[in-house]
C-alpha cells in the first residue's frame, strides 16, 4: 500500500456557530471513502433492501459515487492502494473469527491501514474483526443476541472523544448482533485501546484503536425499515429467543417501537457520522479541506 502523511495530532471540536447551529461540513463536499462490504450481496437483494452502499451513503450524506465500495464476502479483491479518505468496515452475518481466507485478508488489511494513518470506522462485525486485530477477543456474547433499539451509554472517554462530540452521554441506536468483544487490552501493536461505549447487556460497544480508528459495536446505517426488514426474515429465531412474542399484536408493537424512535436514531446517527467526517477525515485531506471543516 501506498505511505500516506501522519494524520493530524491534534482535533479542534469547535465546529458550532453561537446558539448552536453547526457550520457547513465543506468535507463532504470533496471526500472519497472506501467501504468494505463483508455482507454479501443476495440476503440483502432477497430482503428487497437497497444495496449495503447505499445505507451508508444515507448517514453520511454523501453521492453513492462518492463510496468504492468492495463485496469483500462475495470474492472481491481488496484494492492494492487506499486511495480514498477514509475507511467504513460494515455489518456481516459471519463472525469475525471464522477460519475463512477473506476474513484473514480483512485483518491484515485493516492492520496496514492503521499503520498507514488511514482513518477508520467500524460497525459491528468490522468492530469485532478491528478489535481482534488489536488483541481483544471476540466470541458469542454470553447473554445472547441483541436486537432492535438498544441504550449505549459513553464512557468518561467516549464523553471526551470527538466521534461523540454533541450528543448526550446515552442515546438510543439500531442494533443487531450475537457476537461480543471481551478481554480488550489497553494497548496493542495498533496503539492505545480504549472502550468509548458500552449497552445495556455488553461492555466494549465502542472502541478508540490508536488515534485513527473508531469502532461500533451499533448499526448506525440502520433505519426502522431495515431493522423491519430483518425482522421479518428473523422472527421466528427472536420469537425463540425472547426478542419478541409470539403474537400479531406483539409484532406489530415491536415495528411501531421502531417506527417512533426512527427519527431521533438516524438524527443522531448523521451527527455521528459528522463528526468522523469532520474531526478524523478531514484531517487525512488536504490542509485547507482540514481548515475549512475545523473553522
């Protein structure tokens, strides 16, 4: 892979004019990501769901053009050179640590992406593959799957961290996940580890790696209509599990939970999503992209 320059020490978190309106994101404007879709394609087509690219596209709030997105899961190649900005790791059926050649490959290229100063975002099972590679541990969480709306709660460091800047210290988000990351050492060969959130059943639901990489546990890609979606072709394994009851009526409350807490998820979700634009891609830009954003 191709060296790039050091992103920037330090992170400016003013990015609010007096009374609280937020300044243009001039970042969005010009940034390229890469996203790394390790879902494949046809669960998504056979729920009759947009493609993965564009969920994200949706809470970042950029052109489609704007996201390479690779089908890692489907066979596709990893690019030799990152040419882009920065990183989204996405959601998966698969764990992380399964024996499969492409998921060794991931690893391995999210390790040389952090030595290269390429930022990073993980959700959920690229967090628990990105946590691995800075030797946490990921295995089935022993209280179960989580799924639907769940509560995540900041650490004194996620409080502190400018992926959370602007958002309260708990706040509801979209989830679905069985696996968990345990054991997170407090440094690694990739740098610092520091937990940033934890949920109401699962600690580690958000990781800072180094001063590049970000990780969730959460989907904030997630809408009500794909939490629906995975609802629907999952309800009788949630029916068994407790998630949800067993009747008409317990299903349809289920969907209108979602339905009422939509808007408030994806509102907080964009600021997320913001702030990574904002305080760690911008900072791999050029330096008039990183003042323009920081102003």
């Amino acid at each position: 892979m191709t060296a790039r320059p050091p992103l920037a020490a330090t992170i400016d978190h003013r990015d609010a004019e007096p009374g609280g309106l937020r300044r243009p994101l001039h970042v969005r404007q010009r940034c390229r990501l890469l996203f790394l879709n390790m879902q494949e394609q046809d669960p998504i087509r056979d729920m009759g769901l947009t493609p993965y690219r564009d969920w994200i596209a949706e809470v970042t709030r950029l052109d489609p053009d704007q996201i390479q997105v690779v089908h890692v899961a489907d066979g596709e190649p990893l690019p030799a050179t990152i040419e882009a900005h920065g990183i989204i790791g996405g959601g998966s059926g698969h764990s992380s640590y399964e024996e499969l050649p492409w998921i060794r490959r991931v690893k391995e290229y999210l390790s040389e992406a952090q030595r290269l100063g390429v930022p990073e975002l993980h959700i959920c099972w690229s967090h628990q593959a990105k946590a691995e590679t800075a030797s946490a541990v990921c295995k089935v969480g022993h209280r179960g799957r989580r799924f639907g709306i769940e509560q995540l709660t900041l650490t004194p460091a996620g409080r502190r961290d400018p992926l959370f800047h602007g958002l309260p210290d708990s706040f509801d988000v979209f989830t679905s996940h069985v696996d968990a990351v345990y054991d997170v050492p407090a440094s690694s060969p990739l740098g610092p580890v520091t937990e940033l959130a934890y949920g109401e059943v699962y600690r580690n639901e958000s990781l800072a790696i180094g001063p590049t990489a970000r990780t969730l546990q959460v989907h904030p890609e997630l809408t009500s209509g794909i939490a629906a979606a995975l609802a629907r072709v999952r309800r009788p394994q949630l029916v068994a599990e407790g998630h949800l009851g067993p009747s008409e009526a317990d299903y349809a409350a289920f969907l209108e939970e979602l339905d009422w807490a939509d808007l408030e998820i994806r509102a907080r979700m964009r600021m997320l999503l913001d702030n990574w634009l904002r305080y760690y891609v911008a900072s791999a830009m050029s330096p008039a992209v990183a003042a323009s954003a920081h102003r």
